[in-house]
C-alpha cells in the first residue's frame, strides 16, 4: 500500500474568498469559484450555492485559508474561520499548515433583542471567543487527515483516503469536531476542515546524515478532546474513563524507502481527583472517594487495550507527600486489573541532582517488554515488515515535564533499533554516536516538550535541560524558575477562563436562552470570599473560577 501515490485521495479546497454582504456571508472557492456556501446574517442558516445563485456585489471580499465551524450562542450563530496559515512541512508527502490566526464572524442580529442579562452572558461569550481566536498549536492538511498513525492508516480499507478528510479523522483528536455539525448537516464535505492541536515538527528536523544516507524523523503529537482544559482545572479521569491531557505521540521515521512508527502515550493518573486552586502555590490534591473509582479506571485501560494493544502504565509521581498519596491510590486500583502491567518509578528520588542517567533504572525494569511491544515498519514497496504490538502509557502529575523526559529517553532506544533493522546504523552504533544529528533529536523533543506544555499550562516545559544536556544547567534552572512563577500566576487568574472558553468551544458547556443565567445559578452572584468558602463551595459541586482577587464565578458542573 503506496500513500503517497493514491491518485484518488479527498482533497479539500485550499484558498477561499469571503464575500462580505449586508444579509449573508458568502465563502466562495477560488480554486472552482462555483463551489461555494452562504451564511445568513440573521439567523446563521447555512445553503449551498450554485452557479446560478448570485448575491449581488459583496461590500468587502478577503481571503481565508478555511473554515473551522460553527457555534450558536445566545445572540446568534459565530463561524470560525482560518485568517492566516504557515506551512511547517509535509505528513508522508502530503502538505501540512499550523493556523496562524482566525477569526469569528458575527451572525448575530438577533442580539438587538436580547435582555440586559442576556447582553452580558453574551459578552463574555465574546470573551471566551477571542480565547479560542488564540488557541495554540492548531495543524491542518487539505489533502490528508493526520489524526491517523501510520499503523492505524495502513490497517484502513483500501480507498478510504477517497471520503471526506473528517470521515478519515480519528474523532478523539479533531479539536473543532463540536463545531463542525451544521457544515456537515449540509453537506459541505470540501470545506470541512478537521483541525488537530499538538504539535508537528517536521521543520526543526533538517535532514539526518546517518553514515551518508539522508534520515527524516517527524514527532507527531495529538491531543484527546475528551476531557479538554488547563493544568489545574482538568485533572484525572472522569466517569467515562477520559483523562485530562491525553496525548498520542508518534515518532516517523523515513529513511531511504522505508517508514517506521513509533507510538507512546501520556495522560492524568485515571483516577477522580483535583487540585483546587486556592492562590497557593502548591494546592493540596484532593482524591475523590467514589464506588465507581474501580469502573473508572477500568474503563481507561480497556479502551487503550483495545486501541494499542499490551500496556504498560509507567507511573512518575513521588512516594510522599500528596503525590505519595496519590501515587498509592493509582497503584492499589492497578491491582485489580492483572492485564495490564503497573510500574511506579520515583523520577524525583531517583534521577533528581542532575542524575538523569539513572532513567535507565527504569529502563531495565520495563525493557524486555518494551522491546516486545516493538514498533511499526513498512518497506520500500509498501509492505509491513513488523508492528507495534502494545504501548507504554506514561505519567506524572501534569503529564508535562517528567512524562516528557522520559518518553523521550525511550523514543531514544527505539529510533536506535529502527535505524539498525533497516541499516541505517550497524548494531554496535546508536544515534548519540552521531553528534549533530543527536542534537537534532534531542531539539525536537525539547521543542515537542514546549508545544505541549504551553498547550496545557501556558508556559514551556521545565526539565528541558535533562533532555537536552542530560544534565541540568544554571540557565536551565532560571528558566524553569521563571516558568514555574508564570504556572503559578495563570492558575490563579487566568486559567479558569481559558477553561470556560474551552468548555464552550468542546460543547462541554450549551448555551441555552432558556437555562438559568450564566451569572445567577441557584442565586449566587459573583462575590467575594475566602480560600475556606472556595473549598466549600467547591465540595457541593461548584466549579470555582478566580477573576481578579477572589472574585469568582459560579457553575455547575
């Protein structure tokens, strides 16, 4: 099976006008000027034109490079749309963009009639809207899906890359599949755009030079939507099994014909727990005692069984302290499920002073397996040669800086036996052999560790260094410092709304004219109150969101 040369693969139109009318929009495209939609001004209906179909001469015509979807709010409907794009490479041929910038255009006459506290529900809605105008790592192609690993595309059935690029996604990684209902309702398959937030750095890869035959490797990340949100205010699993920042993690290696995958996976300890923000700097992690904790956790690794095959759930976090606590509650629910593997390494105790070395403590403890679970190769003609028979699902508290180290050592180990099965290196060699190009891994990682960390907590990775240098540096420290003080500033007082714009855009959160106000769920005002009145109200099942000093916002969950 030839990807690359599927002749009949669904492509999407790339370039569009927007056509700007006092009634409608119409999105028009430049490629087949016949192929376009309307979007009325007044009630966010959607239709199909032709070529028989002429508004008139529109008061303003703009490119847009795609068209995210829709939302329906109080005062009407909101289309999403892609302003600017930059191209960051190819996905196994196939160009891929990251959205630069977008935009919501307003359909929402209907905001004339609305009542003065429908007015300010809806002017926070604009709020959360420009949020999600800003929204970091969004990727796209026109011509491919790239939710899809390259094990799971080579197990589809032949001609599936003829349907619509949303049909091929994956649903778990498609960030705007929530606004993407009335575009499908209508039938609007070449402008559906199914956009993935993670990460795809292609572009910091140059080409490898492995004993004078050029290598590409391509780190691919893809980010859950299932329990989408911010560090602090989504954490662990809930009922269904969804956990707070779920990543895939594919490593793509090309080199000389041959493809290779290698898959990990990241994500919150499965069980249900938070951390209440309370302007302290550590808050204290509360576990919640629930009868379906067992189902819930049952649940999680089920469906990774089912999807990845064998598991093994590396977890990261401390033996004391609140982790320590934690830490024994996920491994006493792991006992009961004797079909997948449960491995707790201290990465604090044991690889803290710069010790970086000692991860391959861990390593031994793990390697037989992982070296069974394998990875995926095809060769030059299209044939699988091996699969990736299981993963190892990694964790630590935020999923973020531990986790990344790690999952990086191990891609390590991997990347050096597919390079020696397809002979880009002897089996006596490893790629830290070759310098410049082992700085090209590590780099990759480390910006990979980044993209994900600003994605989840706003701010860079820390222990970039120990990937990077194997060590910690003095300028690392610093700025893992500075980063650590900015973690603590945006839990407090900005990430409870970047988590109400994301629960609006997820559909986690309907807006609904005949709900009760945003403002005034069971009488409560936005009021000022103590860190004791925040864990109270927190424990009847309020979400609690800081504005300003303690100055907060009520909702049910």
């Amino acid at each position: 099976m030839d990807i690359q040369a599927n002749s009949s693969h669904f492509k999407l139109w790339s370039q569009l006008e927007l056509h700007e009318f006092p009634d409608r929009f119409v999105i028009k495209s430049i490629e087949l000027p016949d192929q376009s939609f309307s979007i009325s001004r007044f009630d966010g209906s959607l239709e199909a034109l032709d070529s028989d179909t002429c508004p008139g001469n529109p008061s303003r015509v703009s490119t847009i490079y795609g068209v995210a979807g829709t939302i329906r709010l109080l005062a009407g409907t909101y289309v999403l749309v892609i302003t600017s794009r930059k191209e960051v490479g190819t996905y196994l041929g196939f160009p891929v963009f990251h959205v630069m910038s977008m935009k919501f255009l307003s359909c929402n006459v209907a905001s004339l009639h609305l009542t003065h506290q429908e007015k300010k529900e809806e002017a926070y809605f604009m709020t959360l809207l420009k949020i999600v105008e800003s929204t970091p790592g969004l990727y796209y192609s026109y011509e491919t899906d790239i939710t899809l690993n390259l094990q799971r595309r080579f197990k589809l059935a032949e001609g599936w890359m003829s349907k619509p690029v949303w049909k091929q996604a994956d649903p778990r990684f498609v960030w705007n599949r929530n606004l993407l209902e009335e575009l499908i309702e209508n039938k609007l398959d070449r402008f559906i755009i199914p956009l993935l937030q993670g990460n795809i750095l292609k572009h910091f890869t140059g080409q490898l030079k492995l004993n004078n035959s050029p290598a590409k490797i391509t780190l691919i990340s893809r980010r859950c939507t299932r329990r989408l949100g911010t560090r602090m205010w989504r954490r662990g699993a809930n009922l269904e099994g969804d956990t707070a920042n779920f990543i895939e993690t594919e490593q793509l290696l090309e080199f000389d014909g041959f493809k290779s995958s290698f898959l990990q996976i990241r994500g919150s300890i499965p069980l249900l727990w938070e951390q209440i923000v309370d302007l302290s700097y550590k808050p204290r992690l509360n576990i919640i005692n629930h009868e379906q904790t067992p189902k819930v956790v049952e649940r999680h690794f089920l469906d990774l069984l089912q999807r990845y095959g064998e598991t093994i759930a590396v977890d990261l976090t401390d033996k004391h302290g609140d982790e320590g606590l934690l830490n024994m509650a996920f491994a006493a629910e792991m006992q009961r499920l004797p079909n997948v593997r449960y491995v707790s390494f201290d990465f604090h105790q044991c690889c803290g002073n710069s010790n970086f070395d000692n991860i391959q403590l861990l390593y031994e403890q793990v390697s037989e397996d992982f070296e069974k679970q394998g990875y995926f190769l095809v060769d030059t003609k299209g044939e699988i040669l091996t699969q990736q028979k299981g993963i190892i699902r990694s964790n630590c508290i935020d999923c973020l800086d531990r986790t990344n180290v790690t999952q990086s050592y191990l891609a390590r180990k991997s990347l050096n036996s597919q390079l020696q099965e397809i002979g880009a290196l002897s089996s006596t060699e490893c790629i830290s052999m070759f310098g410049e190009d082992f700085e090209i891994f590590k780099t990759l990682w480390v910006e990979q560790g980044d993209e994900i960390s600003l994605e989840y907590s706003g701010t860079h990775a820390l222990k970039g260094d120990l990937v990077r240098y194997g060590r910690q540096t003095m300028a690392g420290l610093i700025k893992d410092g500075m980063s650590a003080l900015s973690r603590y500033y945006l839990n407090n007082f900005q990430d409870g709304i970047r988590q109400d714009a994301m629960d609006l855009i997820s559909g986690h959160y309907m807006v609904n004219k005949n709900s009760p106000s945003l403002f005034q769920r069971n009488d409560f005002e936005s009021l000022n109150v103590s860190n004791k009145d925040v864990h109270f109200l927190k424990s009847l099942g309020y979400r609690v969101h800081m504005h300003g000093i303690m100055c907060i916002q009520l909702r049910t969950l």
